[in-house]
C-alpha cells in the first residue's frame, strides 16, 4: 500500500524537500536586484550612458556584437 498524501501545503513542502534531498540535491537562497524598482531602473540607465560616452564605447560594443548569438546566423 502507497504510503498516505499530505494534505496540507506544509506537508507537501516537507515531502518534496525529502524526496529532492534524496536525490542529492540541496536548496539555497539567492537574492537578486529587483529590477521593478525605479532606484534599479535609474541606475541601468546612468550606467548605459557611462558606457555610452566611454571614449571605449565602440570598442566595447564591438566585443558585445562578437560574443552575443542574436540568432542571425
């Protein structure tokens, strides 16, 4: 007989956390900018045009171009 289904969302969390384990797996946490943020958005922004204005813009995007797969090809 199969083993009885949790019932309750905390339950399942535990069970699935279990079986994720026994397969060798672990779980972290990672913290990412929040790039809904206006504060994220103003920086983006001041940092584009810094690299912009870089007397290295062309350079810089020249390396962007030849690393980048836009799928043209």
């Amino acid at each position: 007989m199969a083993p009885a289904r949790p019932t309750n969302s905390r339950e399942k969390v535990r069970t699935y956390r279990e079986r994720l384990r026994a397969q060798g797996l672990r779980p972290i946490q990672i913290w990412v900018p929040d790039v809904r943020a206006q504060a994220f958005a103003e920086e983006a922004h001041r940092q584009s045009l810094a690299v912009a204005q870089s007397a290295h813009a062309a350079d810089d995007q020249d390396f962007i171009d030849s690393i980048s797969d836009r799928g043209d090809e």
